[in-house]
C-alpha cells in the first residue's frame, strides 16, 4: 500500500484551489454575458426594434 507524502497533498490542495478559482470565472463571466444580453434585449423593447 503506498503512502501519500506531504507533497502529493499539497500539489492535490493547490490543484483543487485553481479548479475553484476557474470556476468562479467562469461564472462571473456567465453573470456578465446575461446581464448584457438582457440590456440589449431591453433597449431592443424599448426603442421599439423588436
């Protein structure tokens, strides 16, 4: 049975961390991207083009 060293956990902790990060990203880009197609949608309505 082979047993994890204190670098295995770490690098593991630090890949984990990344991982979450380029979630939020992600996310936070998706927020965006809705709220402008929303305002787009919005103006559209309002100056009558659709």
């Amino acid at each position: 049975m082979r047993t994890r060293n204190h670098t295995d956990r770490k690098s593991e902790i630090e890949f984990l961390r990344t991982a979450r990060q380029v979630n939020n990203k992600v996310i936070y880009i998706a927020i965006t991207i809705i709220i402008l197609v929303a305002v787009v949608a919005m103006t559209g309505v309002y100056y009558e083009y659709w």
